[in-house]
C-alpha cells in the first residue's frame, strides 16, 4: 500500500474512533460530571486528523507544481 492510501485509510479509521469518542463524552456527561480524561480523549484523534486532513488537502497542488515541472 502507498504511503497516500495509508493516510487515507487511517484518517476514515481516526474519524470512527473520534466519532466513538464524542459519542462516550456525551453518553458519560449524562449521568454527571465525567473525569477529566473522558473530557479530553477525543483530543488525540482531532489532532491526528487534523494532520492527516492537511496532508490530505495539500496534495492535489503538490502534484499539480510536480506535473508543470515535469512539463518544462
């Protein structure tokens, strides 16, 4: 697998486990104030999505300048 495919497949993979997370930090807030880690864990996973994300978002121009150096 490509180093782009891998990237892609881990942000779908971050984006349930962040989904999950979110989801657990409501169901817990029900029942009361929850512990200060189920308040920040989806952190971790916004994070690695954020950069998975931008890599993702940068990569059409990267390989739009890639094809006009190749062209001249």
């Amino acid at each position: 697998m490509t180093w782009s495919l891998w990237i892609r497949q881990s942000h779908r993979w971050l984006s349930i486990a962040f989904t999950l997370t979110v989801i657990a930090n409501f169901a817990v807030r029900i029942k009361g104030e929850p512990p200060l880690w189920v308040t920040y864990s989806p952190l971790p996973p916004l994070f690695l999505l954020l950069f998975s994300g931008l890599y993702m978002f940068v990569l059409p121009y990267a390989a739009g300048r890639r094809r006009k150096r190749e062209v001249s």
